[in-house]
C-alpha cells in the first residue's frame, strides 16, 4: 500500500471537512423544503428582503437573483432558475455529485484518497458568479434589457 503524501492528507481532510457540511446543509435543505411546503414558496420568498445593492445603485450585486433562482429550482422550472443566477444550479449538481462520491468512497470502498479535489470547482464557481454579474449588468446599461425581470 503508498503511504499518502502531505497534499493527499490535506485533500482528504479538506473534503472530509466538505462532506460534513455538506450533511448539514442537505438537513437545512430538507428543513427549507418541510417549511415551504407548509407555507408555501411564495411566503417566504417575500420574508427575504430586496437587495440593498441594487435598490442603492440600481446595479446588480454578484448575489442577485439567488433567491429567484433557488426558488424557481424548487418549483422545477430549471431555465428560470438558470436565467436568474447559473450559480445555483451548478452548486447543486457539484453537490450530488460530490456528496455520492465521497459517500461511496468512504462507505463502499474505503478508500476516500479517491475522491475528487473540489478546489478546481470552487474557482469555477467563482468564476460563474463573477461572468453572470458582469453580464446582468451589460445587458441592464448597455442593452436596456432587465433579464432578472
């Protein structure tokens, strides 16, 4: 068996550190998912208060349409919540993955130096935040077309 270099040890404690959180936020997804059936999506979309960067400067902040698209997520309406904010359902889909892949490997076969670095993901995701923010923004000043509308 290779003994593990410091770079693996440091992935694994990484993703291990991930996967708990991830635990946590699958329970607060499965609580949201109780609340809203309860209450209604509508309801608690109008408990969350307007961005305070946008009613200031008329601009998008890089988290606009977070809300929207994690709502139209769960109403199914899968372009909706693209249009709104690609960030939501790439996050998502990272998630699924990762959590089956780090519960198999850590599981079924035992061997979680096996599962895939999320690093590389994280700066994708940064980098979809940062291009959908910026293109919000064009297409609101330059174009006139409001797509969050």
């Amino acid at each position: 068996m290779e003994e593990l270099t410091y770079l693996d040890k440091e992935k694994i404690q990484v993703n291990t550190i991930f996967y708990f959180w991830g635990k946590i936020l699958f329970f607060l997804l499965f609580t949201f998912l109780i609340f809203q059936w309860i209450f209604g999506i509508e309801t608690i979309h109008r408990m969350i208060p307007p961005c305070y960067f946008h009613s200031i400067t008329g601009m998008y902040c890089p988290g606009c349409g977070g809300t929207r698209a994690v709502v139209s997520l769960f109403q199914f309406r899968i372009f909706d919540s693209l249009k709104y904010h690609a960030f939501v359902l790439y996050s998502l889909i990272l998630y699924i993955i990762f959590m089956s892949n780090f519960f198999y490997h850590k599981h079924i076969t035992k061997h979680i130096e096996k599962v895939f670095s999320l690093v590389h993901y994280i700066y994708i995701s940064i980098g979809i935040i940062i291009l959908q923010w910026i293109l919000k923004n064009i297409f609101l000043f330059i174009f006139h077309y409001d797509w969050m509308k």
